[in-house]
C-alpha cells in the first residue's frame, strides 16, 4: 500500500539548511582558540604509532664525543614566562572586545588531515617528521605569520618578517667524515642525526631560532619520559659508578634515565656548538622543553609537556601553544657568540653517547614495559603541572651521598668507560691545571674555586666581546691595493681603505707585508675567534668570512673550511701560487693562510678550523645573465689561468665573480683543479713531478 503521508517540506528545507550551515562552518576558517583546540582533538589525541618490534631501527652509528650538562634540573618559571605570552597573543589574535578574526586552517582541512593521519601509524623519524611539520609547525608559522601584521605584535616580540622551518642543514663536509683530526675531541662526524631547525626570517635574510630534536615514539616513549625524566646531577648519576642496578624496578628506573638523558645530551650538544638558549625535544605525543642560561650553561633546565594528559586546555597547553610560545620566546634571545661557546665547551664534560646505541643497550623486556602502548591518551594519567602539590619524583640533592633514592641512583650508575674529557687541541696555548681542574669539575660544582672563577669572567668577557668587529660593515680593499700590499708596491688611492692603511702618515708605499697581515689577522681571532663576519652563503667545501685588520684597515675575504677538507682546500693556496701573475686579473689576490686556534661554529657549514685570505673577488654570476660580453670576458681569464698550466675542471657560474673594479670575470675555488705542463718557464722535473702528484689528483 502507498505511503500517503504528505511531504513534510518545512522539515525537509530546515534539514538542508542546517547541512548547508555545517558546510559553512566546516569550510570557513578558524579563530586562533579554535585552531589550537581542533588541532589538538583532531591531530594530537587520536594519534597512532607502531610498537617496537614493528618500527624501523636503521643502522646505529657508532657514540660519539658530545657535551654534557652537569645538571638536568627543572624548569621552574617556564609554565607562567608562556602563560604571559600566551595571554598576549590572544589579545592580539582574539580580544574579548571584539569577535575573533578569523584567520587559520578550516575545519574541513583538519578533518582531512586527521583521516589521513589515521590510515597509517607512525614508525620512524620521517614519519614524525611529516606529523609535526603538518600537525605542529605550519600552523605556529601561520600564527607568527598574522601576528607580524599587527605593528603591535611584531614589535612586541622582535619578529622580523616571521619564521621558517627547515630540515636540509647542509654541511660543508660532503663525504660526512670527521671533520677533524683526532687531536680535536670536540668534533663530531654528524652533529644532528634527527635535528631539525627554526630560523628567523628577516628580508632575505635567514638566521638561526631554535633547533628541534625528533624522537620517534617506539623510540622515546611518554612512558619513558615519565620515569626516566627528573632533576638530577647528572654527570654524577650517569658516570660516578662501576656497575648497574640488579633490581627489575630500580633496573626500569635506571635505563628509563639513560635513555631520556641521551636524548636530552644529544640537543644540548646543539645548542651549545649553535649557541642557543632554547630548544625542544619531541616524540609527537610529549615535549621537553629546554633551556640553557647564559651564565650557568652546565645546567639545562628541562619542563615537560604532554598535552594529551592535561585536565584543561585554557592555557597553552596545546602543542601548537608550547611551540608556539617557545619560538616567540627565543626571538628575544639572540644566538650567543663563538667566543661564549669556546669557553663553556673547554670546560664541559664529553659523553660518548649516541641515542639509538643507547636503545640498542636497553634489554627488550624494559622497552616493553615503557613501549608505545601505554602511551597517548592515558585517562588515568594526569600531567604534573595540572597537580597543584607536584613535585619532581626525585628532588636534586646537593650531597651525593644524601638520601636513599641518590645513593641507589649513584650505586646503580654507569661505568665511566665510555666517557672522556675535552683536551685543548694541539694549536691551542697552554694552560694551568687549575684550568683542567675546571674543566673536569665543570661549572656548576665549582663556584668557590679560583677555576671557576677564572670561567666566570672569561664568560663575562666572551659577553663583553661576543659581538662581531666594530667595522663589520666596512668596504673591501681594492684588488689593486692587495696586489701593492702582496708585491711590495704602492697603495692605491681609489681603496676606501687607504687612509686607515696609512696610519695618518704621509706613505705611498704599504707599511706591512701580506705575511704581516695574515699575522695580524691570525692574533685578532685567536684572541677573539667573534672578529670575524660569515659573509653569504657556504659552498661545498668553504665558508667566506670577512676579516678586517684593526690596526692597519685592511678588509679582506676568508675562506674557511673545516679540517676534515682542510688537505684539498689548502692546495688551493699552491694554485694561487701558481696563479701569481693573473691575480688581480683572472684571479682574486691570495695572501695566505690561517691555522685557527679556536673553533668557529657556523651553521650549515660545522666547525672552521682553517682559512685561505684572500681579497674579496666581487659578486657571483650565477645571479647574472650571461651575456656575450660576460661570455667573452669569462673565456679571457680562463685562458689566462691555462696558460700558466691551470686547468680548473669545474667552471660554472658559481665559481666565477664579476669584479667591477677591474671589469673582469675572476675565477675561484681552485679544489678540484689540475696542473698541466706548460711550455715556458719549464720546472724543475722535482717541481713538476710534486704537481702531478698533489695537485692532478685535486678532483673529489
């Protein structure tokens, strides 16, 4: 029988349009309260990774050398310093006084991205990776991003133009050896295995923010974190005892603490070579949020996030709101200078640590009692900090004999083999053995001592000096002026140094030689490694800095390179040799070279160790069309430099500059070069057969 009913159109009309307000509402874009707490019920909570046994491990590299703090302790003050940026920002981006602005990711994008989350579980560092740069990074950028349109804001919290995340830190080294000799145990073969940087944007113009360490969960878990994570003093904890706990519950404690303590040692080792104060280790679930104070850098303060367990979200709580607010926080800490990290890394203990060896020593059964399965959600779990009586599970004992919780953690800490204290290289100037008592004693336990002292005001000093030269921005010498200064000649008058190289003295002639100056530019860093200016970016086997010679004026460029590549950069020294009668012409004038006694630490290039001086060649043609006339200028100076037996073997854009002083193409970067016979004047048949064989093997 037919169904008669008469059509409820009304009920009909009301149901589409109430599907249709939903589509809206799925489709238009979210309020900043919205965003954090979407992403976190739709991104965060649900959450999945693969256990242990079905995630990928890789190959595990062998430990390493890296500074240690000598306290882990906790980060009392962090919770209200991010309540009090937090706060600011929702008056920016959501004022009480008007409807919320909005501005961010739509709902339906977020759903979108939840489902595709789901199919799969996270199971290796990549994956993290992917998560949190989706789940977490982009919508922090996208934060700063509107935030840097409100004057208010942008002044607030010195924001420049915004931030970038970036994962491809590139590495002058492009073998990934060590990138120093043994007699340097400060280098390291890859610093940051699972790192991941923050810069500031500021034009065009990239700097460093923070770093990020990535820690997959079937590899960190939160549960983990939960035991393992506590105040200690942790060089003691982890190195003052020969043997490891035997009890299954002090055992779990004991290797829950290694592993959260390796993790923790590998990004401080970042942040101290990168001079950072804040930074953060994650496993997608839980954060650790760290912090090294200017004046007390062997300690790194620790405050521990996991969002997933918190009770309210009102306060930033979220990951996208601890994030968030570190970032915004470290815009008003500037990186700290080279001769600041010299000093604290002499006096830091060394861990030969790696993480993932680390895990590859935890017994399975303790992996499984602290895996990924009782992580994520956890209702029965609550976060410290939502308890107003938390207290840290272990409080820092200033004895190592006080207590029975110490004297079980000291009995059941790690032998000592594996560990090994910072020499000063061979290059380096003597020292006392108050100074080695200071450096195996470290800071923070040795405020009394005359050492400690002594590290007290070279930290002060390193402040009062950490900035680069006064005359950072001072103009380069003419090629011809170096030319005078390397033969012996006359100055120039068209340098807009002249007058500085003159002294106030009535001279045509240079006063000093180029051996003179390389000298005077060896001393200025060894006494202050922060006078000199990384200029540019870095090619594949050097850095260019600035340097300028306080006494006389000369600006001039360096080439720094790391002593890994030091062997084959250095033969360029012999091309420029070779080369002698096109400098100034086909070539940059070349002065010599410098040996440094102290590290420079320069992001995306590794540790500087070694120099070519020479004099600043003008701007790169990679940027520049290639006319026929720059063509022909180009093929000229080649000829010049074959015609004295140089054949380059890499001539492209970026090892060409365009010298508008001298209006010639000037050719660089002699590394992979070779030295064939040429015709007039002949060599010595010892000359020649020390060419061929150190220089016609140049090619990488």
């Amino acid at each position: 029988m037919a169904n008669n009913s008469p059509t409820d159109y009304k009920k009909l009309f009301l149901q589409e349009k109430e599907r249709r307000k939903q589509a809206e509402e799925r489709n238009r874009q979210t309020t900043f309260a919205e965003l954090l707490h979407l992403c976190h019920s739709l991104l965060s909570r649900p959450l999945r990774f693969e256990t242990p046994s079905r995630s990928t491990t890789g190959t595990i590299p062998l430990p390493i050398g890296k500074y240690c703090p000598t306290r882990l302790a906790l980060w009392t003050d962090c919770s209200s310093r991010q309540q009090k940026i937090y706060s600011s920002v929702c008056n920016y981006l959501q004022p009480t006084e008007e409807a919320p602005a909005r501005l961010f990711t739509p709902l339906i994008a977020l759903e979108d991205c939840a489902r595709r989350f789901g199919l799969r579980p996270i199971s290796s560092e990549q994956g993290l990776e992917n998560y949190e740069r989706i789940a977490v990074e982009d919508h922090v950028r996208d934060i700063i991003a509107e935030l840097c349109k409100i004057d208010a804001a942008r002044d607030e919290f010195g924001l420049g133009d915004g931030i970038w995340f970036d994962n491809h830190t590139k590495f002058i080294n492009p073998k990934g050896g060590s990138e120093a000799n043994a007699n340097q145990p400060s280098s390291i073969r890859n610093p940051r295995p699972d790192q991941f940087c923050i810069n500031r944007v500021n034009g065009n113009t990239n700097t460093l923010l923070t770093t990020v360490e990535y820690k997959p969960p079937h590899k960190l878990s939160v549960e983990a974190l939960r035991v393992g994570l506590r105040e200690m003093d942790l060089w003691k904890c982890m190195f003052r005892a020969n043997k490891t706990p035997t009890d299954p519950t002090e055992k779990l404690k004991y290797d829950a603490e290694r592993l959260v303590c390796s993790a923790i040692v590998q990004e401080y080792h970042v942040m101290i070579q990168e001079g950072l104060e804040y930074s953060y280790v994650t496993n997608g679930v839980a954060r650790i949020l760290l912090r090294v104070p200017y004046d007390d850098p062997s300690t790194v303060y620790y405050f521990f996030c996991d969002p997933n367990s918190e009770q309210s979200l009102q306060e930033p709580k979220t990951s996208i709101a601890r994030v968030l607010c570190l970032c915004l926080m470290a815009f008003h800490s500037p990186v700290r200078g080279q001769e600041w990290r010299n000093t604290v890394q002499s006096r830091l203990h060394l861990w030969t640590t790696s993480f993932d060896h680390a895990l590859s020593q935890t017994p399975k059964e303790v992996l499984q009692q602290i895996s990924p399965q009782s992580d994520s959600t956890d209702p029965e779990y609550v976060s410290p900090e939502s308890s107003s009586d938390y207290q840290p599970s272990s409080p820092l004992q200033e004895s190592p004999t006080a207590g029975r919780r110490v004297r079980t953690r000291s009995q059941a800490s790690c032998a000592p083999s594996d560990v090994r204290h910072r020499t000063q290289s061979p290059d380096s100037s003597g020292s006392d053995s108050n100074q080695a008592t200071g450096r195996k004693r470290g800071f923070s336990q040795i405020r009394s001592s005359p050492s400690a002292q002594r590290a007290a005001r070279q930290i002060e000093a390193a402040k009062d000096k950490g900035g680069h030269s006064k005359r950072h921005d001072a103009q380069f010498c003419t090629q011809r002026c170096l030319l005078g200064l390397q033969t012996g000649g006359i100055l120039d008058d068209s340098c807009p140094n002249m007058k500085l190289h003159r002294r106030g003295q009535d001279v045509m002639k240079h006063s000093i030689t180029a051996e003179d100056l390389v000298g005077l530019l060896k001393a200025q860093l060894d006494e202050n490694i922060d006078r000199c200016t990384p200029l540019g970016n870095c090619g594949a086997y050097g850095a260019p800095f600035k340097l300028i010679c306080d006494k006389y004026g000369y600006v001039v460029v360096g080439k720094g390179t790391t002593s890994g590549l030091w062997k084959e950069v250095s033969r360029e020294a012999q091309v420029y040799q070779v080369l002698r009668k096109a400098q100034a012409s086909a070539v940059p004038v070349f002065l010599g070279t410098i040996d440094l006694k102290k590290i420079y630490f320069l992001h995306g290039a590794g540790e500087i160790r070694h120099m070519l001086v020479m004099g600043w060649g003008g701007e790169s043609t990679a940027t520049m069309e290639l006319t026929p006339g720059l063509l022909k200028n180009i093929n000229k100076s080649n000829k010049e430099i074959e015609a004295l037996g140089i054949f380059h073997e890499d001539l492209r854009p970026d090892n060409i500059l365009w010298n508008e002083e001298l209006r010639r193409a000037l050719i660089i970067d002699f590394h992979r070069s070779t030295l064939k016979c040429r015709p007039a004047p002949k060599r010595s048949r010892a000359k020649t057969r020390f060419w061929r064989t150190e220089s016609g093997d140049v090619k990488r």
